[in-house]
C-alpha cells in the first residue's frame, strides 16, 4: 500500500456522514474530469474507463439513498442519479462532451449544497456542543442517506 492509498484510507475512516457524501461527489467529479479529457485526448478506452468510475459513483450515492426517512429530498436525489445515468450512457463512445458536462455542472451543483450542509452541521456541533439539535433542515436532507 502507497502512502496516499493509506492517506484516503484514513481519510474515509475519519469521515462522517456527510464528509461520505462529499468524497463520493470528489471522486465523481474527477472521474467526470478524467473521462472527458480522455473525449478530447479520442482515448475512447479510456473514456469508458473513467465513465465507468463515475457511474459507480452515481450507483454508490444512488444505493446509500434513504428513501423511507429521506422523503421527498431522497427521491428526487434518486431521480437526478437516474437522470445523471441516463446522461453518461447515452454519450458514451459518441466522441461528445456534452452529457459528461452536464453532469459535472450537476455534481459541482448537489456537492456545493452538501459542503454546506456540512459546515452547518460542523459549525452547529462546537457551538452547542451538549444541547440536542432540534430537527432542522440539515437533518431532514442528512435523513436522505442511510447512515
């Protein structure tokens, strides 16, 4: 094992949650990166590859969805994952840019929202560190993914 493969092993045994979430939007998203340039680069092998990754990805974040106390946040997350889906397969091999840039903007969009989410949580946890959190928008959106 590298040191930076024990790094992002640490990384992922130290996050919670939320940080979860947004590591999976990480890799996601650089796969997206990959894949595109791969487009660019007419690296077609490549392409499917990274693509490949990031509809793990989407699938990773599809299957952690918690739909019976996520509601209404959890399915429309899963709507926008088989949207996201559908975008990726459609284009595959077909020498274009354009769903791979789609969903980029899609996941730059939901893990914006997340960060936040999670700075809210981080900053709400050293503020009011023994007082229980009423039940917020922060938890009904947490609620979205299984713990």
């Amino acid at each position: 094992m590298t040191g930076y493969q024990s790094y992002q092993g640490n990384q992922i045994e130290g996050a919670g949650p939320l940080g979860l979430i947004l590591l999976t939007y990480d890799a996601l998203y650089k796969s997206l990166g990959r894949a595109k340039l791969s487009i660019e680069n007419s690296d077609y092998y490549s392409e499917a590859e990274h693509t490949g990754r990031a509809l793990e990805a989407v699938i990773e974040l599809t299957t952690s969805l918690n739909m019976d106390a996520g509601g209404e946040v959890a399915r429309n997350l899963a709507n926008l994952y088989s949207y996201m889906t559908t975008r990726l397969t459609e284009n595959m091999c077909q020498q274009s840019t354009d769903g791979i840039d789609e969903v980029m903007q899609l996941v730059a969009t939901l893990r914006e929202g997340w960060e936040s989410l999670n700075q809210n949580q981080q900053k709400k946890s050293v503020s009011q560190p023994s007082q229980p959190r009423s039940h917020s928008q922060l938890q009904t959106a947490s609620l979205a993914y299984a713990a």
